[in-house]
C-alpha cells in the first residue's frame, strides 16, 4: 500500500497575507502627509510667532527702540541709554525667556508622553518645587548666590524626580503591582499622586527656609521664587543654552523612542522597545530641563502644563517635542512683555500671569479627566 500523499492545498499549509489595496495605500500615505504637512507648519508658525514676539519684547513697551539702533547696538555701537537698556534688560530678558520656555515646555512633552496623564507636568509633581528649595536652601544656609545657586537647582530637580521614583515603585510593590516593574510604575496615577505629595512637602521646605533669610535675601528670595526675569543674566543665559545644546536632542530622540508605548506596553515589547529604560531616561532628561529653566528663571508657573495641550491642539493631536518647546517660549516671552508693560508702574512676575493662565487649564483637565475615567 502506497503512503498517502499531501497536498500543498492541505488546510495545515499558511495561507498568503492578503496585499492591501491601492485605494487603501493611497489613504493611509495621504493620512501620513498630512499629518507631517500640519506638523511642518506649526512649527514654522511657531517659530514666526516667537521671532516676532522677541522683536516686541526688545523694541517696544515703555521704552522703544528703533530697529536700526537695535542692529547698530548689536553692531557695537554705543547709544546712551539705549545701548544699555537693550544689552542690560530687554534682550537678555527675551533670550532668557525664550531658552528657559522652551525647556519647559520640552520637560512637559517629556513627562507627558511617558506618563500618559494629562496632568503629568514637572511643575506638578515636584521638579520645580525641588530646584527651588536646594536654590533658596544654599542661599540661605551659606550665602551661596549666582552660578551655585543654578547648580544647586539642578540637583534638586533630580532628586525631585527621583524621590517620587522611589515612592512610586515602593508603592506599587506594596500593592502587589510590583510585576508591573519600572514601565508599571511610571505608567500608574500612583507617580502623579507620589508627585503632587513631594510637590507640597518642598512648598513647605520653601516656605520655612525664606524665613531663616535676612530681609535683604528674603526679598531676592521672594521675586525669584514667584518666576521673575528681573535677575537673568548672560551668565544665567549662557548656562542654560549650553544645557539645552545637550538635553534638547537626547529629550528628541527619547520623545521618538516612546512612540510605540502609545500603543500600549504589551505592544511596544512585542516591537523591542523599553519603554520603563525609555521612560526613566526621558524623565531624567525633562527634570533637568526643568531645573535648569528654574535656576535661570526662577519657578514660571504652569508653563510646561500649558504648552503640551496647546502643542496637541496645533498637530492635531500628534506628540510634538519641538511644537511644545516652541510653544513654551512664545508662552513666557509674552508673557514677560505684558507682566512689564501692561500695568503701568506695575512690573509683576513673569510666573504670576502664567499661573494666572495655568490654574483654569489644571482644572479642566483635572473635569476632563474625571469624565473620562
């Protein structure tokens, strides 16, 4: 008896992946265009809107300067009076609003996009309140002024960052969700929770410490700490931009490297990505940048929350690092010409009309994401 024979038709052979159609290519590569065409466009829009906002900030208000003295300062030229309001004051209060914008609103993309919270923002979870409390804490404890100061807002924005880390994973352990891991941990509302807990704590460090000042220091202490532009200088500026030259594309291309976490954290290990590594990495990257706009600023309210939503809303909806660092910079440059110029005498602090701005958005989302849950 002859052995039966199989035939390539058998049920077990796989069967071929069926090809897409051209209709259905061609809709899916118009969607793409689209997406990246709007993309293109709010951020040259943006830069536009940013280069013309500096422009306000440097020639107008209660003194104007005329673009031809501005260039011929630029040149060298001395202009009395002129020459040193533009060098001294405005121009390094645009540039410094600009830098320090910017790597909020980077920081906030940040965080954002690795903890997938609406709220998720290094001004809510304790970054800023960090840099704040080891810049005022060396002030008051060794007199410690200028570049330490910055330096000591850096390490305490990371230890912000990494104390909320702490408590986040040893929550979860706790709760029998530890499996869930580093990925586990940063994806969880218990991090924004552990946040907002060493956000209050370092306000009250803040508040106790200002009161071991001398009333000279408290002053300076005071303006500094509710985001002010008063004291930038191209010391602080140069700092900061050298910061940003580094931070800004390793933020990039770890911004990229979290797209497939989107899609949620089964998928994106089943594609090779690590999105707990990614993430730490990003969060890290972000605090720095928020520390580093701290040291050089001061604490601007609300700034890295208010430029990821807006970024969304000009692409669509589509993750933007760059969108939002430019929208970041738009936000305190204007910010910083109506604080000084839109109430007479008044000069108010920079982060007191961004917190202005930011607390309604802080509310909505917080409805909005009560409804969705």
């Amino acid at each position: 008896m002859s052995a039966p024979v199989l035939h390539a038709t058998s049920p077990a052979a796989p069967r071929p992946p069926a090809e897409a159609s051209p209709a259905a290519v061609a809709a899916v590569r118009s969607l793409h265009s689209g997406a990246r065409r709007r993309l293109l466009t709010a951020t040259i829009g943006l830069a536009v809107v940013l280069v013309l906002a500096m422009g306000v900030r440097v020639l107008l208000g209660n003194y104007t300067v005329t673009i031809p003295d501005f260039f011929a300062i630029l040149g060298g030229e001395r202009i009395p009076g002129a020459s040193f309001i533009v060098q001294q004051e405005k121009l390094p209060r645009a540039v410094a609003g600009a830098l320090a914008g910017a790597a909020f609103g980077a920081a906030g993309a940040l965080f954002r996009r690795t903890l997938r919270n609406p709220l998720a923002s290094p001004d809510i979870i304790g970054v800023t309140q960090g840099a704040a409390v080891a810049a005022v804490a060396v002030l008051a404890l060794g007199g410690v002024r200028g570049m330490g100061m910055a330096v000591a807002a850096l390490v305490g924005g990371v230890a912000a960052i990494a104390i909320v880390l702490a408590f986040s994973l040893a929550g979860r352990a706790s709760g029998g969700a530890g499996r869930g891991g580093l990925a586990g941990a940063l994806g969880g509302a218990t991090f924004i929770v552990a946040g907002i807990a060493v956000a209050s704590l370092c306000q009250a460090i803040l508040s106790g410490t200002m009161l071991a000042l001398n009333q000279h220091d408290l002053q300076a202490a005071a303006v500094w700490t509710a985001g002010s532009l008063n004291a930038v200088t191209w010391e602080r500026i140069t700092l900061l931009a050298v910061l940003m030259l580094v931070l800004v594309p390793l933020g990039g291309i770890l911004h990229a490297r979290l797209a497939p976490a989107d899609l949620g954290g089964e998928l994106a290990h089943g594609v090779g990505s690590r999105p707990g590594r990614t993430g730490l990495g990003a969060l890290v990257v972000g605090a720095l940048l928020a520390a580093a706009a701290t040291a050089a600023t001061g604490p601007l309210a609300f700034v890295a929350l208010l430029s990821t939503p807006l970024a969304r809303g000009l692409t669509g909806g589509r993750p933007s690092l760059p969108v939002a660092a430019l929208c970041g910079a738009v936000i305190v440059v204007v910010a910083d010409f109506v604080a000084s110029e839109a109430f007479g005498g008044t000069r108010l602090p920079t982060g007191v009309l961004t917190g202005a701005a930011g607390a309604p958005l802080m509310l909505w989302l917080l409805i909005r994401t009560g409804r969705k849950a």
